[in-house]
C-alpha cells in the first residue's frame, strides 16, 4: 500500500484519522522527529484543541522550519482543523504565538453572544467558483467543531492563487477549506465526515484534488455586490444515537436500555435488558445517518485493569467502520489501577482518545466539582478532569452528562434555586420545578440545581452539555421541553437534548420549540421501533435541514 506520513504530536483522536487513511487504500507512518520529515512524502498535520498548547508544540520540538521547507519545496501537505489554523500568522485563541505563516490572516473567535460555542455540527464547505475542489461535494455536509475560525474576506485569497471553501455559522462566514498547489487545509474533519470526508482524504491522497484544482484555477472572483461566492447558513439538526453499554449477568457486552435507570427486565429472572452488540449497533446507526454515536459505560467495567478496559477495544473496532464522532463516558476520573497504580482522568481520557473516542463525557464527579467549585467562592484550581482534559485537548473534547430530576414547590421563593412555572403542575398542583443535579446514575440526589452544574462545567472548561432527564427517561413521551429552555438560555455552549424521545415527531418538537444544538434517541432506535433515518426524512419533511448518509466509496 502507498504510503502517507503523519506528524506525531498530542493532537486528540488520530486513531480515526488512520482509520480513515487505511479506508482509502493508504498506509501510515508516523513522523517522530523534525528530521524525518524531509523523509515524507505527503505529509499530514492533524489538530484538535488549541492553537497555542499545538503551535507551542511544533514549535519546541523544532517542527516549524521542516513543515515550511516541506511546503515550500511543492510536496502534498494537508492540515486539518488546527492543522489549517496553524498555516495563518495567528489566532486570538493565543496571540503570542505565532503560526506558520503561509497564509496572511489571524483567527478570531465565534461570537457568542447569539449563538453556542464551539460551533459543533454538520455544515457546509462551499466553493462556487470550484464546485469539487479536492473531492468536496456542494451538495454534501462535514463535521466541525471549533471555537475559532478564520473569516472569509471575499478576493483576499483568491488574489493569491487559493480557491477558498467557506461555511456559514450564526451569520458569520469562515473558512471551512483552502488549497493552492500541493498544499489542501480543512477546518472541518473529513476523517469524522462520513463518506464525504473520504472522498476529501483520497482525493488529496492520490492527486487527483491537485490534478483538477491545476486544470480549473480558482476562478475571477465576482465583484463586492455579487453574494457567488458567500454560502447561506448551512448547519444541520444534529441527530445522535447512545448506546448503554454494560455487562450482563453472563458477563458479555451488551446495549441496554431501562425506565428510569433500571436496565433489568421486569420478568421474574430480572436479568440484565439485552438489546445487541454495541460494535454492530453502532455501524448500523451510521449506515441509517446517525450525526454521532455515544457509548455510556454504565458500569465502568469494575474491577479491570485500565489498560484492558472493554471500552477501549469497542471503540478500535468501532472507529474502523464508523467515520462520525464517537463520545464515550463513564469511569473517566482520577482512579487507582487494580495493581495499585494511580492513574488521572487526563491519562484514561487519553486511552479513550487513542482508540478512537472523539470525546469524552463526565457525569457525577462533574456534579461533585461544580459542588467544590462553588464552596471555594467559585475559584478554579486547575485540578479538575474537566479542566486537565479541556486544556490538553480542547473544551470541544468535554461533555458533561446531567442527570436532573424535578423538585416541585408551590412559590418561587420557596427554594433557592432556579425555577421553572412549569405547565405540568406536581402532585398537589404545585405550579413551579427546579432541576435537582443527582449522581451515581440517578440514585443519589445534591443540593445543586441543574443552572448552577452548568454554569459551573462551563467554566472549568466543558465544550458541550448532554442533557438527560431522569423524570422523561423510558417514558417515550417526548422531551422535558422546559429543561432545555432553562439551561439553553443558562450556558453558550451547546446542549444535547436527551432522554423521553419515543417517536420521529419528538425530534421536530424539540428543534422546533427550543434552541436546541441535537438531539438523542436510545430505546426507540435499540428496539426497532424507528430508525435514525425515520428521524431525519421527519425533519427534512418539516423543513429543517439534515444531512444524509451518501452511502459507500
């Protein structure tokens, strides 16, 4: 097999990355020094988190002037996400640190202030004046997620020789792929883009992206009144499928699902509710149009060697079929080996990453920080898995999963915590709720509401919020809509809603009555009720834009 080099360096789930190599006919090899960079090649720099802890990188171990030499001297290059952040002079995220240079420019931030951050999802790469550019598709979608971004100044570039792919995000138009030459850049990730992606990675593999960009140059570029070339806004309803994954009594790896937690049968052997193969369903959900497939690990696996964890070959095994993002969560915290090694949630986050996981999702110890958070006067230390983890591999890599449950109470002033008038009043007609926060799955309630968690996470550095529903969880009665309205307008990141979806039309509520960044179906799905792909024509019947599965290579 030909062969592809990548650069070496803490750069989140490469695993896919390869994966996705290996998908299209290509082999890896891993570049460990500067020096054997001149040994390459087509030459890939992956990158997810921030520009600075990445740039910072490169630069200490001398990577800078081989990765320009390399460049300069007409070899395919390829930069994904940070990688096509760092061809610019520089980014706001880190304005002390420089980046390579070869595109004039800074990144700036998001704005915030109408929209979530990260900017997480499926959206557009569009390119009028060069439909095809290295494999992109107009009428195809690819998977971001990213904080910062270089905004598109129609002509800057292209002056320049660069035919320029832009996506729109919250009315702010960025750069979403650039390429001149032997040089291809993606903000977006195409190892995470399904069949879409795919086609970017070979097409810059093989040379035909090259071949087509030298044989139709980026085109005159319209004048400033012409809209050609600016893109409308193109971000997807996101539909995500989890799987509960556990052991059963007979100790095999199961999907389960429960009411209300309780993943037991209500027959009289009470054994453990099978509902499939985790690797299989997860395939199965991609090939229905899945946006992103979760994996909770509901029992942590108790009593196995950290390295050994089930979860880590189910995410190598599932990482070589699925190319959407995987979350993973549970028994990501500071532990103890079972040979009395300490081991920190940075480094089991790190395990999860390199077999495949995209992100990670924290639950109750997220609860106990957020608790400590707010007893120190809301001082960060620093110590946190959600801030170790945030800060070596960016806020996009953190999700935090919240297990809420109603409190009725007849007043406002009746507690202290944020309420809701809710329009289904408690047991003795009570016409107000606040969200109790619980842990250990639900068995345990704190003193902490659900706005206070989450403003808390935020602020240690989570990148997203999984937002179950313990009262909703089983029922199939739809979303706790109100939930999602009170911790929407609480946070700037975004929101998963979860738990109570029993049918397509749940989907279409809750995008259509709350600001919701996706959705997340589990029983519905396991029990073939419905499929993802019901899910998606229902939205795309109702008007909302989704992206479908485009099928194989």
């Amino acid at each position: 097999m030909p062969t592809v080099h990548l650069l070496d360096y803490v750069a989140g789930n490469v695993r896919s990355l390869v994966n996705a190599i290996e998908r299209v006919g290509y082999s890896v090899e891993w570049v460990r020094s500067p020096e054997e960079v001149a040994n390459a090649d087509k030459l890939i720099l992956p990158g997810v988190g921030h520009f600075g802890h990445c740039l910072s990188q490169l630069a200490s171990a001398g990577y800078m002037a081989p990765i320009r030499a390399h460049i300069e001297s007409g070899k395919p290059f390829m930069g994904i996400c940070v990688g096509l952040q760092a061809l610019f002079e520089g980014s706001s995220e880190d304005p002390n640190c420089p980046g390579l240079g070869v595109l004039p420019g800074k990144l700036d931030r998001f704005d915030d202030t109408s929209k979530s951050v990260p900017h997480i999802g499926w959206n557009d790469a569009s390119c009028p004046t060069n439909p095809n550019l290295f494999g992109l598709n107009p009428d195809s979608k690819y998977y971001y997620v990213h904080s910062y971004k270089m905004p598109y100044t129609k002509g800057q570039l292209e002056s320049q020789g660069w035919a320029v792919a832009t996506g729109v995000y919250g009315g702010e138009t960025f750069i979403g792929a650039i390429a001149k030459g032997n040089v291809m850049a993606t903000q977006f990730h195409p190892e995470k883009s399904g069949v879409a992606g795919l086609r970017v990675i070979r097409a810059f593999l093989d040379g035909s992206g090259a071949a087509a960009l030298a044989s139709h140059p980026p085109q005159e570029v319209p004048n400033a009144g012409d809209d050609a070339l600016v893109s409308k806004e193109g971000l997807t309803r996101r539909v995500i499928a989890c799987l509960d994954v556990r052991t059963n009594d007979q100790g095999d790896l199961v999907v389960t699902k429960g009411d209300q937690y309780d993943v037991r049968e209500k027959s009289d052997d009470r054994n453990v509710r099978n509902l499939g193969k985790p690797v299989e369903m997860a395939r199965k959900y991609y090939e229905q149009g899945a946006d992103e497939v979760t994996f909770l690990n509901i029992t942590s696996f108790r009593d196995c060697p950290v390295a050994d964890l089930p979860m880590l070959e189910i995410l190598r095994l599932t990482s070589k079929t699925v190319f959407v993002p995987l979350t993973v969560g549970g028994g990501i915290r500071d532990t103890v080996d079972t040979d009395g090694t300490k081991v920190s949630a940075l480094e089991i986050a790190t395990m999860y990453f390199q077999s495949g996981a995209d992100k990670v999702s924290i639950g109750s110890d997220a609860v106990i920080a957020a608790e400590e958070y707010y007893a120190s006067g809301k001082t960060l230390f620093g110590n946190t898995a959600i801030e170790q983890i945030s800060k070596a591999y960016g806020n996009q890599a953190v999700v935090v999963s919240v297990d809420p449950k109603r409190v009725y109470v007849p007043k406002p002033d009746a507690t202290r915590h944020h309420t809701v008038k809710t329009s289904y009043p408690g047991p003795k007609g009570e016409e107000y709720c606040w969200y109790a926060c619980t842990i250990k799955g639900g068995r345990e309630t704190r003193d902490l509401d659900v706005v206070e968690l989450t403003q808390a996470v935020e602020a240690m550095g989570c990148g997203e919020i999984l937002l179950n529903c313990i009262d909703k969880d089983g029922t199939n009665s739809g979303f706790d809509l109100e939930l999602i309205r009170q911790v929407k307008a609480a946070v700037r990141i975004p929101v998963i809603a979860s738990s109570g979806a029993g049918n397509p039309g749940h989907f279409e509520e809750v995008f259509r009555e709350t600001t919701t960044d996706a959705a997340l179906g589990a029983g519905m799905f396991h029990r073939g009720e419905y499929t993802v792909q019901q899910v998606k024509e229902e939205l795309k019947a109702r008007g909302l834009v989704v992206r479908q599965f485009e099928g194989d290579l």
